[in-house]
C-alpha cells in the first residue's frame, strides 16, 4: 500500500475552505480537506498559517471577530501538522527568496515542503512564477490527488 502524499498547504488555499469564491479552484481546495479527512493525504504548514488565514479573512474578506475565531477553530481541529518556527527552515526561506525575489513568508512555506519532503500546494500564482524552478512546488489547480508522492 501506497502512503498518503505528503503536502504543505499555503494560505491561499486554506482561505479558500472559508471564503467560497467557486470555480476550479474551490473544487481541488475541497477536494484536498475530503483527502485528508479520508487519510489520503498529509497536510503540513507554518504556524504562520494561522495568522495569514485570520489577517486575510478579516482585511479582505471582512469576517468579524467571531467568524475568523470560528473559522480558526475549524482550522485547529483538521489534523494538520503545525510546525513552530525552526530556525534552518528559516534560513532556507531567505535564500530561497533571495533567489526568486518572492516574499520570506511565501518562502517560508516553500523551505518547510522542502525540509519534510512535502509538495506545496499553492493558490499564489505570483510565488508559482517566481518559484517555478523547485519541483517541491504545485499549483492548487494542478494538483493531482490520484497521484502518490514518493
């Protein structure tokens, strides 16, 4: 038996679980919950996560208190791995961000699908661009579930 892919989710595709836009992408975003519920697959992210997915759902998707705090509730019950801070993967994100010209943050979950032998799953078409060179990177729209990560 195949194990479940491993994947890091980046906040542009865990806002898409609370902010229904519709299209392809919900689809796969969904798609990816219904695999982790079912143990299909592994998720992993940042603990900075947290704090993307509430900045954005309050900024620009105008949840009120309440709704980020339930919707971060929702989020903490998923078995998703949250990893603290770690100071090599940080310094993997710099360099990585150094060379493409993408953000630290965006970097940072880039650097983490890389030390845990993950694949990130990304909404972020700007990062795709930049981050086109790493194969530890996938767009949420490309996203293959029936695939088996080694």
């Amino acid at each position: 038996m195949n194990s479940p892919s491993a994947y890091v989710v980046d906040s542009s595709v865990a806002v898409k679980w609370f902010a229904d836009e519709g299209g392809p992408e919900q689809i796969k975003a969904d798609q990816l919950l219904d695999a982790l519920g079912h143990g299909e697959c592994t998720l992993k992210a940042p603990e900075l996560l947290l704090f993307e997915v509430a900045n954005a759902l309050m900024m620009s998707y105008k949840y009120s208190g309440a709704e980020v705090t339930d919707s971060l509730a929702f989020l903490r019950k998923l078995k998703i791995e949250v990893k603290s801070l770690n100071w090599p993967t940080f310094t993997r994100a710099v360099q990585i961000a150094s060379n493409c010209g993408a953000t630290i943050y965006d970097s940072y979950f880039l650097a983490l699908a890389i030390e845990t032998d993950s694949m990130l799953v990304t909404a972020d078409e700007v990062f795709l661009r930049k981050a086109r060179h790493w194969p530890e990177i996938v767009s949420l729209r490309l996203l293959d579930l029936n695939r088996q990560t080694p």
